[in-house]
DNA sequence: TTCGTTGTACTACTACAATAATACAACACT
DNA sequence: AGTGTTGTATTATTGTAGTAGTACAACGAA
C-alpha cells in the first residue's frame, strides 16, 4: 500500500514525519528491529534512495540507530523518545503560529476558527 | 529592503501569499494602481520573472487585473477581497488542522499548546 | 563455503524553481 | 517624434529533489 504524500515539503521529511511519529506512537517499539530499507521503500512506493535519506534524518535525532549491516533498530533509549514527542508539538506549534501572523491572522482567531471547523466536521 | 522568505514553499507562492494579505489588508486599496513588476521586483530582491508569476497567481484569483501596457490596478470588486480575506483563512486552518493530524496532534490539544505558546510571548 | 540480506555509496538522468539577460509591442508624456 | 515605462515572452543557466540503476563490503544462516 503506497503511503499518501501532499503538500510542497520534500518527500523525504514527509517521510521522515511519518516514521518518526510512528516510533513515538509505538508502531515501532523501542528496541525493536526496523524494517529494511527497502522494505519501507517498497511499501512507501518510493525510491530506496529517498527512503534512506529519510532514515539517515531520524538517525541524526537518535531516534534509530544503524547496527552496520545487521539493520536498523530502534533506540532503547526512552528519553530520547519522549524529547521527540514534545519536539513535533514545540515546532509544529511554533511554525503554525508564525505562518498565521504572516497571513494576519491573530492566535486566538486561529484557535475559534479551528475549533469550530472541528465542529462542523463528521 | 529586502523581503524575507522562508519555508519550503516555492518562492512564488510566498510571494503571492503576502502580496494578498497586502491587498486584503488595505496596503494597496481597491481601485489603486499597483506597483510595476520591476519596482515590486526590486523591493523583494528577487527576480523580476519571479514576481511576474506571483502576479499572474493574484491575477487569477481576480484580486489584480492588467491594464495591457498601463500596469497593474487592484480590483475594485469589494465582493472579489472579502471572499479572498475568508478563503485565506479557511484554507489555512485546514491546512494546520490537517498537518496536526498526520503528525498526531488532535485540534483540541493544538489549541491549548497555541494558547500557552502565546502566553509565553512577550 | 555459499547465498541472501543488510546498509551504504556512486553516477546519471529528469523535473522543477529560480535566476539572468534580453527583446518586443503598447502606451503616456514631453 | 522621441523617450521611457508598462506587461509579456523568450532562451539559457544554476541548484535541488527525486528517481533509476548499479555496485560493494559485512554479516547471518543454511
């Protein structure tokens, strides 16, 4: 099943994204072995070559870790995971509200507006 | 001086994004003569084929009309701007809403982080 | 040992955004 | 008439993202 991508970012952080929200949600559990490169690629539908790049990036943030040849596995390390978690929310936040202002739209406007979109959907 | 831009979206689309806010906002008031490619281009630091398109993309949206060789005029629709104002919005909280889910974050919990980001701003 | 899988590296190619440098016709103004 | 500004079009170049295809060394298991 090909993953569903949108949106002008580059394929691999989108990929990046999901993976990474997948090993905090325990998709993934700690320690656990990672699916192959091209596994993932396959099942992204994706080129091996893009699916590395985006591993290379979860790498960086300690979240996997490369066992040479053997696989990648997932950290074991529990603070490190949980950093993660609380990093996707500090800059999605973040971004979120500096793209509003940048279209003039205040915070608390941002958040009625959102809340009732909430609302009106099933 | 020099617009700043930043983000992975293209150049033009930002472009166009804060030309619009300036429009919507009364920068450029209905019925005025807007400014030249080349003096908009040169404001922006950016190349005068690149503004072009982010005028075209305004054009479009029927927010600019061209007055062959005479330049450019902001319509003077008020019906055309305040539709414009709205679909800023909606499509940006759609977008962020959107954007939360795929990264775990329910609406909810968004806007309580937006609310106590806020306060942690001077 | 042999075979398959692993991560990794490399080159080449395409697509696109943005830049650069012009060129041109239409219009306003002196 | 002549000059300058307008929008528009064209061609070439650069940089980046992604794809495609291949290659290789290291390791595990039969």
């Amino acid at each position: 099943m090909a993953w569903k991508f949108e949106g002008n970012s580059p394929l691999t952080v989108q990929i990046a994204d999901r993976l990474r929200r997948d090993i905090i949600d325990g998709v993934y559990p700690m320690g656990s072995d990672f699916p192959a490169v091209r596994a993932l690629a396959y099942e992204a539908a994706v080129n091996p070559n893009t699916m590395q790049k985006a591993l290379v990036i979860l790498e960086s943030e300690g979240l996997l870790i490369t066992h040479g040849t053997t696989g990648r596995v997932v950290t074991t390390d529990a603070e490190v995971i949980s950093l993660a978690r609380v990093r996707v929310r500090e800059d999605f936040v973040k971004k979120t509200v500096n793209e509003a202002l940048l279209l003039g739209i205040e915070p608390e406007q941002l958040c009625e507006d959102i809340r009732r979109y909430c609302d009106n959907q099933p």
